[in-house]
C-alpha cells in the first residue's frame, strides 16, 4: 500500500443564480474537469477564508457565505496527487454582483452554468462533488427559498 504523505484539504462553493448551479471547465494536474468552484486550502487560513479568497483569484467575485453544506466523513485518496489524502468542504455561497466576473485563473477555460433540473451526475468530474450534487438536488426547493 502506498504511503499516504500529504493532507489536501479543499473547499467548494454551490453558487445558484437563476435556479441554475455554476461550475467551472478547468484543467487541473493535466486533466480536464467539470467542477464545483473552489480549491485549496493554504496553511494558516480558515475554510471561509479559503472559499472567498479562491473566487475572488479565480473569477473576480466575491461571495457571501450563507451555510455550511457538506463535509466528506469518509477516507479519499487522490487520484491527481497519489500521494494526498483529500479532505473536502463545501458551503452554500452567494454573490450580490455578477458583473464583476471575469476568469483570472488560466486553467479554468469556462464558466458553466447548468439549470438544476439538467444536472447530469455523470458528467460531473470529482467523486465527492456527485455526492453533494445529489444531496443539493434532493433539498433544491429548500435551496431556493
């Protein structure tokens, strides 16, 4: 068995606008993903602070948090970085402007915007993002009020 050697610790946010869920086409470790917004947390920040700083470098927003939604509970290695185990967060976000959006970070090559009624579990890239996805859709009435 490999030796596990770092601790990955990732922070998404589930941002609604118009009853449809954003992602983000990105190339991440030389492969492309359909993904949540959001990214990694650096030493001596909080989830919070992680989750904003990540849209605003990314796509020039900034984001309120409304609530935590997620948490893994369960042991996941990576399967971009072997070496890491991830630990992932995910929090209901929301943005009061959007004129401000711009793509900053080169790697991501589209903003995505899916009518929840379209989303497709499967094309969903990451393991645990289909895991919240079917949860959010599960509670979507209760998301949107």
């Amino acid at each position: 068995m490999e030796k596990i050697k770092n601790l990955n610790v990732r922070v998404y946010g589930l941002l609604v606008k118009d009853n449809s869920l954003m992602f983000l086409n990105e190339m991440y470790a030389g492969k492309q993903l359909l993904k949540l917004p959001g990214g990694g947390l650096e030493l001596g920040e909080g989830t919070l602070d992680t989750l904003k700083r990540e849209f605003k470098e990314e796509l020039n927003l900034e984001v309120t948090i409304q609530e935590h939604f997620y948490t893994q509970d369960f042991f996941l290695k990576s399967k971009l970085t072997p070496d890491s185990q991830l630990l992932t967060v995910y929090y209901k976000v929301d943005c009061n402007n959007f004129s401000n959006l711009q793509i900053i970070e080169k790697s991501i090559h589209e903003v995505v915007w899916i009518p929840l009624d379209k989303i497709n579990i499967d094309t969903i890239t990451l393991p645990v993002d289909k895991i919240v996805l079917k949860k959010l859709l599960k509670k979507t009435p209760r998301y949107l009020e």
